[in-house]
C-alpha cells in the first residue's frame, strides 16, 4: 500500500508540471512549483518509510516467464 501512495504523490507531481506547462499566468507557475516542492519532502519521507522497513530493496518485477515455463 504503502507503493501505491507514494507513486500516486509522485503522479501528482507530474500533474503539477503539466499544469504549470499550461498555464498563462507567472504567478500560477510559481504556485506549481511551491507545491511540487512540498509534495517531493512526502514522497521522501514515503521513500524513506519504505526504505528502512526493507520494502524498496527491489522493486516489483514481472515473473521470469522461461522459469514458469521450465517448471510447468
């Protein structure tokens, strides 16, 4: 779960970006990248958490198919 969450702050950043990219104002930009900068301290701390209980050693990876294969 804990994935999940800190990949959808990160998604989140990427939709600042794009709002950012489209928006006429200056000002409006500034705000973007005020808030990207908080959001990215969360998705630390989210990295960290998931760090120190050993959840991000090795990220999710598709099953070896010839394995599945071999052993089938």
């Amino acid at each position: 779960m804990m994935f999940f969450t800190t990949s959808l702050i990160a998604l989140s950043i990427g939709y600042y970006g794009t709002s950012m990219a489209m928006s006429p104002g200056r000002d409006l930009g500034l705000h973007y990248v005020r808030l990207s900068a908080e959001i990215a301290e969360y998705a630390e701390d989210g990295a960290n958490i998931m760090i120190k209980n050993g959840w991000l050693e090795q990220p999710p990876m598709a099953p070896d198919r010839d394995d599945l294969v071999k052993q089938g």
